[in-house]
C-alpha cells in the first residue's frame, strides 16, 4: 500500500543522504521525497512516498525513526490528511488552441504563469490524481515540458508533527495564544 | 586558555576516561599525533594496518563493554578502516573512529588523500559526524561516544579536517551530550511485561533464546535468574555464548546452523519462546516457514526495528535486557504461581533423549591425524574454560563456539554478523590490552590469520603474550565443506596451496612458533605455550583436512531437519 510519511529532520548537511542512502541499501521503494526547511531553522521538513506491505513500511518506519538525525517521525497515511503536489507544464498553444488551453485550465482551477506566442506554462496544485488528470486531457504532442514537485501533506484538524517538546496555543495555558 | 583542535582531541579522550586509542599515523592527523607526543594518559597503540586498528579496538571493546577508540589519516586510512567499521556495525559493538580530513578548504577538489569517509561509512556506522568548527570538536566528540555507547550499541565515525587541529579556542568538557533526535528506550512497558509473564505462566514446553544484546546490556545475571526461575531450558546465539553459564544443566548449546541438536530439537517444538536481544538472524531460523512452528513468540529488544523484522512475534517489549528482565522476574513472583510442572518435567525428558544423541561426537580415537574439536577441547581443559577466546571465521570458529565451554560473557569474541576473516589476531591485541594478567588464546585458520597477520608485529612492540591457535588444515576449510556438499566436490579455489612455514613466521616476527602434527602432542604443545606468560606463542596444528563442522542445517531447511556426523550424506 501507498504511505506518506512526514519527518522532521536535523538541518544537517548529510541528513537527506542518510534517508536516501537507507532506501537504495534495504531496497524500500521511494516514488516522491520532497524537503524544505521548516520555521526552525535547525529543522528541515521532509515529506516522502512510499509503498510496501504492512510489514515492509513498518520497517520503513522503524528504520528511519533510528536514523540519528530523525527528530520526528509521522506516518500521515494512518489519518486523515491533506496532500497537495504542485505541477508546473508549458504547453503548445498557438492560434485557436489558446482559448482551449485557457478553459481547461480554468476548469481545473490552473493558473497560467508564462505567456510566449507559442506556449503558455501553466501551475496546477492538488493532490496527485487532479494532476495526472489535468496532464491526460492535454493531447500529448503539445506538452513541452512537466515539472512536479512531489507530494507534501499534513494532517487534518488538530494533529501535528512537530518536536514533542514544543509548545503551541494548543497545548498550553496561554491565554494570548 | 585556548588550545588547539589536536589538544582538545587529546584532552576530550582523557576525559572521556580513553585509556587505549589504536591508530595509525599519516598527514591529516599529524597535528593529533604532536599532540598525543606531549601527554601519558591516553596510550596510543600502533597498528600495522588500519584494519587491525579498528579490530583490535573492538576486541577491547566486547571484552571491556567500554568503547573502543581509532583514529586513522585520510584517504586510505580511512577506507582500510572500513572492514572493521562494518564488523562492529553487524555486531552492535561500540566504537569510536576518528577519521583525518583534507583541510575544510580543500575538501570536493580530490584533494591529495581525499576521500568521502561520511559517505563511505554511511550504511556501516549508528552515526557519523564532520567537524566544521573547532568550536564543535569537543560537544561532537562527547556526542559520539553518546550515541556509540548507548541503546543498541555501534560505531560512530567523526571526520577532522587537519585546519580544525590547528585551530584554537577554549577548552570544556561538554556536560549533556544528549541529542533530541535520538532517545533510546531502556524501560519496558510495564503492561506488556505483565502479559509476558503471564503467556511464559502458561508455558508446557518454554525455550529462552538469548542473544548478543544479553551481553551487550551487561544482563547475564538477571537472565540466569529468569532461566532458572522458570526452569527452562536456555540456548545462546553464536554471539550470546556465554550470556548463560554453558556448564549449567539448563543449557542446551548453541542453536542455528551449527547448533546442537538438542537446542534446535527444542526450538522446533517449544510452545512459548521467549527471545531476548536477540535479532532472528537467518543463520539461527533457517526456514522462516518451518521457524518454531508450535510457539508464541514473546521479543525482548532494545531496538523497535529487530522486533517483527524478520519473524512475528506476538508479545514485544522494547527497552534494554536487564532492565527488562528484572520487571519480568519480578511480575513473575508477584504471580504466587509457578509453571506446570510435570509438563515441564515431561519436556525435559524429551530434551534428555535428544541430547542423547551427542551431536558433537568426533573420532576421538583417531591417533594418526589432530582433530580439530580435540585441540580445542584440550584448550577448553586446560584453561578450565576461564580464557579470553578470539576467533577468525570459518570451520574453527564453529569448532570454538561449540568445544569451547563458556561460562561468563565477554570472554567469546568472535565477528557473527560480518564474518570477517583476519578479526581474530587483532581482536586478541584488544583483549589482552584490557586484560593483562589472562590468558587470551586467537583460534583461527591458515587462510583468516594470513589476512591480518602484519598485527603479529605489534603483538611484538606492546609484548603481548597471546596464544595463537592455527587449526591448520590447509584448505579454507568452510568453503571446502560447502563444496563437498553442494558442489559434488569441486573444490574450486579453496586449497591452499604455497602456505609460510607459520613458525618461521613467527619467529620472524620474534615470537616462538611450534608445529604439531600428531594427536599425543597436542596436550603438551598446549601446556608449554600457555605455561609461557610473557611471550606470543603460535601454535600451528596440522589438522584433518577433510574434517567437517556438525551439525548442520542446510540453507533453506527447518530446526528439525539437521545433519548430524553421523548421517555423513548431505543435501
Ligand atoms: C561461519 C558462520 C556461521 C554462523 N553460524 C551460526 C549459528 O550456527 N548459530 C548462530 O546463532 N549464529 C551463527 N552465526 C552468526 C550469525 O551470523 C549472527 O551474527 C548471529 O546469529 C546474531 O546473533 P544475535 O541474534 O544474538 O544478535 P546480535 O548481532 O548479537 O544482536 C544483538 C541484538 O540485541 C539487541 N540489543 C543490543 N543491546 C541490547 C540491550 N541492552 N537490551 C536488549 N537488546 C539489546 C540488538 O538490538 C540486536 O537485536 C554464524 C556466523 C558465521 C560467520
Ligand atoms: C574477508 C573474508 N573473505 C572471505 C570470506 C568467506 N569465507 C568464510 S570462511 C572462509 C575460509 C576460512 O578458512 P580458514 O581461515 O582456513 O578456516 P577453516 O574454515 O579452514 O577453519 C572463507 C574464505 C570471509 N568470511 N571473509
Ligand atoms: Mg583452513
């Protein structure tokens, strides 16, 4: 099954490779990793999919839970969440296609960002399957170029994924939060 | 007052209570080597290769339960440091290995002896550090040995570039070391250890399986008492020899592929197991289809991820063995109950008859050529089972692991999960560092000892009065054995040909050598060298060469479909 799990990792040089390098050397599947840093500057975001059996993610889990650098780990799959992938493609439009390309566009809620006489580069958000069916209504030979950026999620509600030692209106007494 | 990056390399493994730092100079540490040049409490021990650096500091490591210390140059000494990184890393086996660097400036430009030592170790170490600021040196430095010593132990690397030795600033011992990504979990789940007791309550046939992390968490005796208040029978993993007393009529030997019968007989069908830092290793289950097929599996590890990784078990309790152990003993008590016993008398009998078997039975008779198993049971006599005993990998190891008798930990050093051939000498260097006055015995074999045998020259330097058992038999045997059974014979480049006269070598080297060819010698050879208390004897047995390590379950095959010498076909 597909997991989306969310680490919070040190802001170490070295701390991607050490996730990357544990996927290719137990050979756990990894379809997308995206990282950022966080409002911490200490903290780096990452956000990865992957897939396996129940046993399989597991130790997925579990191994990187143990990577020294991992200062939290949660697996968002276990509830209900928000996933968003951003999708960045330069299409072919030229003459009567451009209002077409508009209206699609439109349709899905797309944004176009870069306009040429030629090409129009269009940014979509959603989660995976909104792109991918965005990308199908498009004829292939017109698309130039796609660029996604990975999928990225958080929990719905009240759940986060933050350092267990920090502190929000939400867990504390503080009536200004 | 400030002092420099190489002086507070020094002070900081002072303060860290290093006594021995194993090492091997070269230009990105010579800063450090200055360094080591003006003080007396740190005592460099130097190696002839870094391999044996990182080996022998690992023997001082599982002898002592402290850490071991390295520190190699860049480049080279950093890759031939890898082989003993690896094998620590495989048998949980704290270490600390500072690697020189090319100056911060110059490191991405393949500088001269420049290589990625964070990258190379990255899948072989529990953490890796780079030093960026001499500022970090000495929190770094506290950090690792932190994280190498504590929850599952393992080998930590810390990479210097030589400007960091050079640089200055004030000198403190960092006090808190902790990291908030990394918390081991020590105590157990009271809740879970309370549903522990009482499945092991309920047991008819129980088996305890207890591995390496018994010893690691220094939890032999809490586990002997557990052992015996339940009045079970107790197997150890190759790496948990010695955790329970192997001349206590509860043991029942090694289990695995060269375990004995009776302990794998018991695996096979024991209603409720309870395994304890222990890690499932393929070599222990063999088939995982036909694994224990009758039991409840109750895990005890200090490290979620050996828990439900290569077998389910139905009760886990993560924390550390003997704090464990001892919540477990207690809720036992607190029970008021006992286990059935006419069951448990019942399973013993069982157990009787499959010891009846005597599944380490060799030619003993044989007076014309030495028996492997007679040399180390001779050894195992007449050092009343109180040696260090380190191991190369092989046919004699499993020979050691089986003759050899142990009755404490850490006195078992041997390489389980890596099998690294040329761990043994060494290892031993190690050992007899930390322990001066004991007698340590190197069992090992003429194709594993020719791979560090360069370290025989720094046995010579510190005068180290190991005793170096060559179970000699001119093939490497376990590959030999392997051949004869799966590949109808075809002994493809595992004979040995154009082997030293090992007692030349030695004497070489300035130590005493002797061969010994027939049986009736072998007692006499073994007394003279262990009767020599100041000096290296290397004792080269000329043994069976077709001789083969019994029992054996065969790759693929369950605990109760074993091979034993007497049924000679295989496979
Ligand atoms: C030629 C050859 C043949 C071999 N044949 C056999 C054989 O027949 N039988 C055999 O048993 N092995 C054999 N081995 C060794 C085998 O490969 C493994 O190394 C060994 O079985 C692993 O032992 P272990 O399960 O005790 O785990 P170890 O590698 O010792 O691991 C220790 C476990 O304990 C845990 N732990 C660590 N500290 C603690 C603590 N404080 N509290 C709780 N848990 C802790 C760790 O997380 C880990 O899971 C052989 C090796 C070679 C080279
Ligand atoms: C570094 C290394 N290379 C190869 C092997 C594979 N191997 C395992 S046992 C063995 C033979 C060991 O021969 P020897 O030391 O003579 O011991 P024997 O089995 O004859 O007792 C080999 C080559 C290994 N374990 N380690
Ligand atoms: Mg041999």
């Amino acid at each position: 099954m597909r997991h989306i799990i969310s680490i919070l990792l040190e802001n170490e040089a070295g701390a991607l490779s050490r996730v990357a390098g544990l996927f290719s050397a137990r050979g756990y599947n990894i379809a997308s990793l995206t990282v950022a840093p966080t409002e911490d500057p200490s903290l780096s975001r990452m956000t990865l999919v992957t897939s396996g059996s129940e046993d399989v993610v597991d130790q997925i889990r579990k191994q990187l839970n143990k990577l020294v650098d991992v200062v939290k780990l949660v697996d968002l799959t276990e509830n209900k969440r928000i996933e968003r992938e951003m999708l960045l493609i330069k299409v072919c439009a030229e003459g009567g296609e451009r209002d077409e390309i508009k209206r699609l566009s439109d349709i899905f809620r797309g944004r176009i960002i870069d306009v040429t006489e030629r090409a129009y580069t269009i940014e979509l958000t959603g989660d995976g399957s909104k792109l991918d069916a965005f990308i199908s209504v498009i004829h292939p030979r017109r698309i130039l170029e796609v660029v996604r950026s990975g999928v990225i999620g958080i929990a719905r509600g009240n759940a986060s994924c933050v350092p267990d030692d920090r502190s929000s209106c939400l867990n504390s007494n503080d009536p200004a939060a | 007052m400030e002092l420099t990056g190489a002086e507070i390399f020094v002070r900081c493994l002072r303060d860290e209570g290093v006594e021995y730092l194993f090492g091997y100079p070269g230009g990105a540490v010579l800063h450090i080597y200055d360094a080591l040049y003006k003080q007396e409490e740190v005592k460099h021990i130097l190696v002839r290769h870094e391999q044996g650096a990182t080996h022998a500091a690992d023997g001082y490591a599982r002898s002592t339960g402290k850490p071991g210390v390295v520190l190699v140059t860049s480049g080279p000494g950093a890759t031939n440091a890898v082989t003993g990184i690896a094998t620590a890393y495989m048998d949980s086996v704290p270490l600390v290995v500072f690697t020189g660097q090319v100056m911060t400036h110059l490191i991405g430009d393949d500088a001269f002896q420049e290589v990625d030592a964070i990258g190379i170790t990255r899948p072989c170490v529990k953490h890796n550090f780079m030093v960026k600021d001499v500022r970090d040196l000495a929190m770094i430095m506290r950090k690792a040995f932190h994280v190498a010593t504590t929850g599952r132990p393992g080998p930590v690397v810390v990479d210097i570039p030589k400007d960091i030795t050079a640089h200055k600033t004030d000198y403190v011992f960092p006090q808190d070391p902790s990291l908030r990504s990394y918390r081991p979990v020590t105590d157990g789940d009271p809740a879970v250890i309370r549903k522990a007791a009482e499945l092991l309550l309920t047991a008819k046939r129980p088996m305890i399986y207890a591995g390496g992390g018994v010893i690691l968490g220094n939890a032999s005796s809490e586990l002997t008492e557990l052992v015996r208040w339940l009045g079970a029978p107790c197997t150890n993993t190759l790496m948990g020899l010695g955790a329970f007393a192997a001349t206590d009529p509860l043991f029942v030997g090694m289990l695995g592929m060269h375990g004995t019968y009776e302990a794998n007989m018991a695996m096979h069908e024991c209603d409720v197991l309870l395994a304890v830092g222990a890690r499932f290793d393929d070599r222990v289950t063999g088939d995982l289809d036909k694994f224990c097929p009758n039991a409840r599996i109750i895990h005890i590890d200090i490290d979620p991820a050996s828990i439900q990784k290569n077998v389910a078990v139905e009760i886990a309790v993560i924390g550390d063995a003997r704090l464990v152990m001892r919540e477990l003993l207690a809720a036992l008590t607190a029970s008021g109950r006992r286990l059935d016993a006419p069951a448990l008398k019942a399973w013993w009998h069982r157990i009787d008859e499959w010891r009846g078997r005597h599944c380490l039975e060799y030619d003993r008779a044989n007076t014309e050529v030495i028996k492997p198993q007679f040399v180390l049971e001779t050894l195992y006599r007449l050092t009343k089972g109180d040696a260090f005993v380190t191991s190369d990998v092989g046919q004699h190891q499993m020979w050691a692991a089986q003759f050899y008798k142990f009755d404490r930990p850490r006195r078992w050093i041997n390489s389980g999960g890596l099998g690294t051939m040329g761990f043994g000498l060494p290892a031993a260097i190690g050992v007899q560092l930390a322990h001066p006055q004991d007698t340590v015995a190197c069992v090992t074999g003429e194709a594993s000892i020719q791979m560090c045998i360069q370290e025989l020259s720094t046995c010579k330097q510190y005068d180290l009065p190991i005793k170096i058992i060559n179970l000699n038999n001119r093939y490497m045997g376990m590959v030999r054995q392997w051949q004869e059974f799966f590949y109808q014979s075809r002994y493809s480049h595992s004979y040995l040909e154009a082997l030293p006269d090992f007692v030349k070598l030695a004497e070489s080297y300035g130590h005493a050598g002797l061969r010994v060819d027939k049986p009736h010698d072998v007692e006499a050879a073994l007394k003279e060298a262990l009767g020599q208390r100041d000096r290296l004897v290397f004792l080269d047995f000329i043994t069976d060469q077709t001789e083969n390590v019994y029992p054996m379950i065969a790759a693929g095959a369950g605990h109760h479909e074993m091979h034993l010498a007497t049924d000679r076909e295989l496979a």
